[in-house]
C-alpha cells in the first residue's frame, strides 16, 4: 500500500485520474471478456440501436474506476467491494483521440475494521457514466 494510508479519514480525495479509451482498447477488451456484441466496434449498429457511437463496454468503464482505486491503494486485493450503476455509455469516436474518462474519489467514511468506503465520481466529457459508484478497501493494519 502506498505511504500515509494511516492518516485517511472521511474527505480523503484519491488523486484523479485519467483514461483515454480508444477502438484499440475495446477491440482487446472484446477478445479479453469474449463480449463482441457489434455496439462496441461498429458505429452503424451502434447507432441503430439508438447509441450516439460505438461505446465501451460497462465492465471496462467499472475496471478504469477500479484501477484509480487500486494505484491509490496499492494492492489490488484490498479492494474488498465495487459496486455502481452504469448510468450513461462511453461512446469512443474513431477520431484517434478516444474518450476520456475520469475517476475521482472521496472517502466517504472509515471504519474501527480497518475498512473504508470510497464515494467515485466517474465521467466522461463532464458527464457521469457511473452511478452510486464505490469500493471498499481494506487498509493495512
């Protein structure tokens, strides 16, 4: 875990951190998840079914929020909990910039058991694509 972990307490902030999702990144993804459903990789299907582009898997937004989590904590297993609710896509235009995607954090509480509860903001352009999202981590002794 990183240094200072000892002192978090309720309004900690996590450092932000940034994303970039490009259609290279959801192509692996796709293959990784096994999840080749035509909205993440062509536009016209992703369109059709009322989508403003091809958007990045769900599961791959909730990853980018798990991995600010992760780098701030310092161990990917003391993340003991991760929940959200995916409230908008991630559409990824095929302009080789890709979308942005930002995590912020907040400690939200701490607990006598050594765990906190993390309050995430995730957006994209400004605009959340995960609701109620939060993990608990378990700190060090």
């Amino acid at each position: 875990m990183t240094t200072g972990l000892e002192d978090v307490r309720a309004g900690t902030e996590l450092p932000v951190r940034t994303v970039t999702l490009t259609r290279g990144d959801l192509v692996r993804y796709a293959g990784a998840a096994e999840d080749f459903n035509p909205v993440h990789w062509n536009a016209r299907v992703a369109r059709e079914a009322g989508l403003p582009d091809v958007v990045a898997h769900g599961m791959l937004t909730l990853a980018v929020a798990a991995g600010a989590v992760t780098a701030w904590a310092g161990d990917g297993g003391a993340v003991v909990e991760l929940r959200t609710r995916f409230s908008r896509p991630v559409a990824v235009p095929d302009d080789g910039r890709g979308a942005r995607v930002e995590v912020r954090g907040r400690v939200a509480e701490r607990g006598d058991d050594g765990r906190v509860r993390v309050d995430l903001t995730v957006t994209c352009d400004g605009v959340r694509v995960l609701a109620e999202a939060r993990a608990v981590v378990r700190l060090p002794p």
